[in-house]
C-alpha cells in the first residue's frame, strides 16, 4: 500500500501546475525515485567519513561544520528563487461553521462541564452573553485531510467544545464531512464525544479516536466509516502502519491495535505530551525509556524495546535517536536545522551536507529555521520570527523558495507537482507555484 505522511506543528512548542486535482496518494515521497540521481550524494559534498549528526540542539562538530557558527567554507549555498503562487481547494473556517452551525442533538446544560460555563459567563457583558447564547456556548475546533479529487477537496472532522469548559481539549459532539469548493458537500458521520486531537492517514484510510467510544476509521475511496475499536476517554491516534495502529488513551498509555486479530495490547509504556517520554516506534517494536519505572523489573530511565510479535520487554544497548512524535523519518535524508543552517544526513552512505540560508533570512528578518523535514530530494520546514514563511529546498536544483501563506498554520504538506498545504483549525489551502 502506498503511505501518505503529514507533518504536524504545534505553536507552542508542537501539506505542477496542471491544476489536475490530487490524490492522497500524490505524496513527494512517491515519485523521486526516478530523480534522485539528481542530487549530489552526501559524500562528494563533504568529507568522507563523516559521522551521523547529534542532538541539533547542542554544539556539534561532527561533519566539520558548527550549525551555530557564522559561514564556513564547507557550507552550500542555495539559490534563492522568487515564486510567485496561486491558491486552489481553499476552504474558510467561518465559511464552514456557518454551514454546519452549533446545534447537535446534545443538550449542553446537562453536561458535567456547563457549570465552567456558568461560571464563565458570569464575568461578561450582556452583548457577550447574548453572542455565547446564539452559539450554544460553543466552538469549533477542525481537523482537516486534503482529499483532491472530484467528489471532495477535504475530509473535515468538526469537534463542539463549550466555551470555558475546564481543560480545553474536550469535546462533547463530532461531525465528520467532505467539503468540495468551500461548501459541506457530504456528512459522513457523527458521533456524542469529542475529536479534536491526533488524526492519522495509511493508504486510503484516515483513522481519529472519538473520546469515550472508539478508534474509527473512514476510507475516502469507498466512503465507508468503520469502528475499529474501543477507547477510553481521551484517545487519540499516534502512529499508524500496514500492521498495527498505535494510540494513547486517558491512562497516558500507548496502546497497540493488531489489524490482523482485532487485538488491543496495553504496552504500560507512558505517553504524555507535557512529560515528552522519549519512544520510537518501528514496524514491530518499540524503543523507549522506562519512565517512572512502567515495566517494573528494570530501572527507571533504562532503555527498552519491545517486541511487538512476542509482547516482551528486554534491554536495549545500541544508540537511537529520540523523537516525540512517532512518524517515519524520509528513508533517504534525515534533516536536522540550527539557527539558519540545515544538515542533511544521506542515510545511503553516511555523509553530510550542511546548507545554509543565510542570505534568505537576513534579507527578509527571518531569525532562524524553527522546523524542518525531509520528503524525497525536497527540504521543508518553517522559518520565523518577523513573518513566518514556509521554505522549500530542492536539493537536485540547489534552491530555495519561500510561501508566505494567508494563515501561518499548525500542518503543512508537500505534493510532487508542487502543491503546498498550509492548514490552520478550519482554514485550509493548496497553493501552487505559477508557470
């Protein structure tokens, strides 16, 4: 099956100009086989021998060249290109609420958290009142998954919240639909129970967790909505492959969902967002430190895999690099960014290149690369501080462009006709550079 990957960003911390319509499945990644002898190999750039690079947030020598530095001579210099982009597939959030509007068959003064409610409506004026009033003492928070083809531009997952009501990720009421030149065109679904966390895509599928009921899972070939599941109050979805779906419920454990027998494995391996528990999840094991001492018969912060065909814990003696959140790294590049200069690790053969876009930042007051990725022979990520940009390098061409989009998002995504997504909540657009 062919995978689809999309990069989320939080804004505390922690997607050709043909104009033919996208597929999920129309990721970079899929199509650089054929280019990728385009791009110089690690080893010609640098010097041979070179060692995978540490952590980027610390001092690091090991391809010769500092991150934090100023210019060295080893350091390439991408050529700055100017693009100038069209917008397609955009959708509104106003637009979209206005649509679906705030009434679901929820009673919300019966809700265990209206009394926050109350509470908060106490400290406003009258107008204020009325408005929260006409909205059922409501919002809505959006998931969206760009789609592209004839039926849908977007899957949209719309969760009600209450205004004021306690920790601010819980939801009472889910509405799942497509949306097709900016107007609701379908409602697939709908659930009493939030969704505004995590959502993931595998081949066709899109999976969420509805809080208090269950993983579910809606094919966007065939429109079919699927319970796969039960989960717990907050569940929410961390990593999904051929075999298994990996998701964390209100316990703060990562559970394992086996496609194959219909099993959910509790690991007891602690997940948390603010804690940030080191685990790297594989194919079919789990790398992680023992946190708090979860499996008891080895100490605490002891490194651990586990075995996800056998279900058993050992010790774990060899060097893995940590990541918070459990996505695939690209196969061929592993990025790494410091202030305004990037590593790219050529995992074929070891080497190193470290870029540099200097010239690009301090001509338009950008302070430093804040993130970055690898899809194929294509470098992306955000730059920031005076105006947030999205920067794409293409390593065959040796160079740069920037996006300046209509709303600085939590997710992007790259296309390999060169479509940029840029999603924030319910506002969303696919921007293409002009011929």
């Amino acid at each position: 099956m062919k995978k689809r990957y999309a990069f989320l960003l939080s804004i505390v911390l922690l997607t050709g100009c043909s104009g033919e319509a996208l597929t999920p499945q129309d990721s970079i990644s899929q199509s650089t086989t054929a280019s990728a002898t385009t791009v110089p190999t690690a080893s010609e750039a640098v010097t041979d021998g070179a060692q995978k690079p540490t952590n980027s947030e610390t001092e690091d020598t090991s391809s010769g060249v500092d991150l934090y530095s100023p210019e060295e001579k080893d350091v390439i210099y991408p050529t700055y290109k100017e693009i100038e982009w069209q917008i397609k597939y955009e959708a509104d959030e106003d637009d979209i609420t206005a649509q679906i509007g705030y009434d679901t068959p929820v009673d919300v003064t019966k809700l265990d958290d209206y009394e926050w409610v109350l509470d908060y409506v106490k400290e406003l004026d009258e107008e204020e009142r009325q408005e929260l009033i006409s909205t059922n003492y409501t919002y809505l928070n959006y998931n969206c998954h760009f789609i592209g083809s004839e039926k849908a531009d977007w899957l949209y997952i719309a969760t009600y919240q209450l205004v004021a009501a306690g920790p601010m990720y819980e939801g009472y009421y889910t509405k799942v639909f497509y949306v097709k030149d900016g107007k609701v065109a379908e409602m697939l679904a709908e659930f009493e129970g939030g969704s505004y966390r995590r959502f993931k895509c595998y081949a066709d599928e899109v999976f969420f967790c509805v809080d208090d009921d269950a993983v579910y899972s809606i094919n966007i070939e065939t429109d079919d909505v699927t319970r796969i599941c039960d989960v717990s109050r907050l569940g929410s979805i961390l990593y999904v492959n051929e075999d298994h779906l990996f998701f964390f419920d209100d316990e703060g454990h990562i559970n394992v969902y086996y496609f194959d027998s219909g099993e959910v494995f509790d690991t007891v391996i602690y997940y948390s967002i603010q804690e940030g528990v080191p685990y790297r999840i594989y194919d079919d094991h789990i790398i992680f430190e023992n946190w708090c001492s979860a499996i008891e018969q080895y100490p605490v912060n002891q490194r651990i895999v586990l075995d996800l065909k056998t279900r058993e814990y050992a010790p774990y003696y060899e060097d893995v690099e940590w990541e918070h959140e459990a996505r695939e790294n690209d196969e061929r590049f592993t990025v790494e960014a410091g202030g305004v200069k990037l590593r790219i690790t050529d995992n074929t053969d070891g080497g190193e290149m470290v870029y540099s876009l200097q010239k690009l930042c301090s001509e338009n007051k950008y302070e430093r690369i804040y993130w970055a990725a690898a899809e194929g022979n294509i470098v992306y990520g955000r730059l920031c501080c005076d105006e947030d940009a999205f920067f794409v390098l293409d390593l065959g061409k040796n160079e740069v462009y920037t996006l300046i989009a209509a709303y600085n998002g939590f997710n992007y995504d790259i296309y390999d006709d060169g479509g940029i997504l840029i999603e924030r909540n319910g506002s969303c657009a696919v921007y293409y550079p002009l011929a």
